[in-house]
C-alpha cells in the first residue's frame, strides 16, 4: 500500500532533492523553535533535539524511510535514542521540592510495549498508511522514550551527585584510584558568570550554594 506521510521516492537518483514541504511540520517546528529559544533550561541539548527533528522530519531522509525499511529503522533508532534523551536533557535535573522520577524499569517497561504494539502488523500498517496513525506512532515512541530517558537521567540524585551514594563509591573504591578536581568557590563562580543553566545553582546567594554543595561532596571525595 502507499505510504501516505513524505512519500515515497520516485526516483531513486534525485532521492536527495526530496524534501517536506507539508505546513504543519514546518509549523510545528518553529514554534518549537520559539520555545526553546524561551524556555528551554539547557538550551544546548534542546537545540540538538530541533536539528535533529528537522533532519528527521524535512529532510529526504523522511521520504527514505517511506522507502526503504532499513532507513525507517534507522529514523526510529535516531527518534528514541538521540531526540528523546537530548530533550530529557534539556529539561534539566529535578529542582528542590519537585517530585522525583521514578524507577527507570517502569518507564522501559511502557516504552518496550509500546514500541511492540507498533510492531504489530495492524499497527504497523496503519502507522504507515495514514497521517494520523503515523504522527501517533512517533509521538507514542518519542514521548515513552522520553519518560525513559527522563527516570534514567533523574535517577535518585540530582544531576553530579554520583558520589553521594553509597553503592557509588563502594563501586570507585572497587576501580582504582580516583581523581577529582578540585577548584575553589571565587575561581568558579567567576568562570559561572552570566551562566544560566546551572540548576543546582539556582539559588538566591550561589555563593553560599556552592560552599554548601562542596562541604557536603569534597568529603565523600576524600573518603573514597
């Protein structure tokens, strides 16, 4: 049956002049453009998931993966492996008094179920032979992958605080020797300046923040 999304490639030798010019994606893309450039708390990562996203989406590589499976494939690898963590990552570690994500296995599991029920030859057909059930099947894929990506990277500390688990640094004394920088509050907070993607140093006075996160680490540091 046809594939209705993108398209599929005429002729396989100008496959690389084949590109989407549908007006919602377009759309869609720069209002998520406008929102990063807003709101993203790490903007790097988030810039990453929207080139991406264009790559996927505009590029002839969309109409390459309504031709050929191994490229739809790699599409859907890039979707669940590349965008979704980025954007798990621009969306910063969990702020004071937010609630933690949970354990990742519950996230795997929806997301594992999920990319198996689109597997499904129904679902599969379907996913690839209309408009709706194709933006259902990636927004389905994205938004468990995230979930996944999300609990992974949360975990039960916030982000750089690896050391202050104990299970972590039975592992590093297990390893060998360990090596950690050491830098004091003024030279870091000079090189900090004007840096807002700092969550753990979203406070009022980042001074006394910062002297607070080093007593409490420096120590474990030692120990280890």
């Amino acid at each position: 049956p046809p594939i209705v999304y993108c398209g599929e490639i005429a002729d396989p030798a100008r496959w690389w002049l084949v590109w989407n010019d549908a007006a919602p994606i377009w759309a869609a893309l720069l209002a998520w453009a406008a929102l990063t450039a807003r709101h993203a708390p790490r903007s790097r990562p988030a810039w990453a998931a929207w080139a991406l996203a264009l790559l996927l989406y505009l590029s002839p590589l969309c109409a390459l993966s309504a031709t050929l499976f191994s490229v739809r494939v790699l599409h859907h690898l890039l979707l669940v492996g590349a965008v979704a963590p980025l954007l798990a990552l621009a969306a910063g570690p969990a702020r004071a008094g937010q609630r933690r994500a949970r354990s990742p296995a519950g996230a795997a599991l929806v997301f594992g179920l999920v990319l198996w029920l689109w597997h499904a030859p129904q679902a599969y057909a379907w996913g690839l032979t209309s408009v709706a059930g194709y933006w259902l099947m990636q927004a389905s894929l994205l938004g468990t992958a995230w979930w996944f990506w999300r609990a992974v990277l949360r975990s039960d500390q916030p982000w750089g605080g690896a050391v202050l688990a104990d299970t972590n640094r039975m592992a590093m004394r297990d390893v060998g020797r360990v090596v950690y920088l050491l830098v004091d509050s003024a030279t870091q907070l000079a090189r900090l300046a004007g840096d807002t993607g700092r969550p753990l140093l979203d406070a009022p006075d980042r001074a006394r923040r910062l002297a607070d996160l080093q007593a409490i680490r420096e120590p474990l540091y030692r120990d280890v």
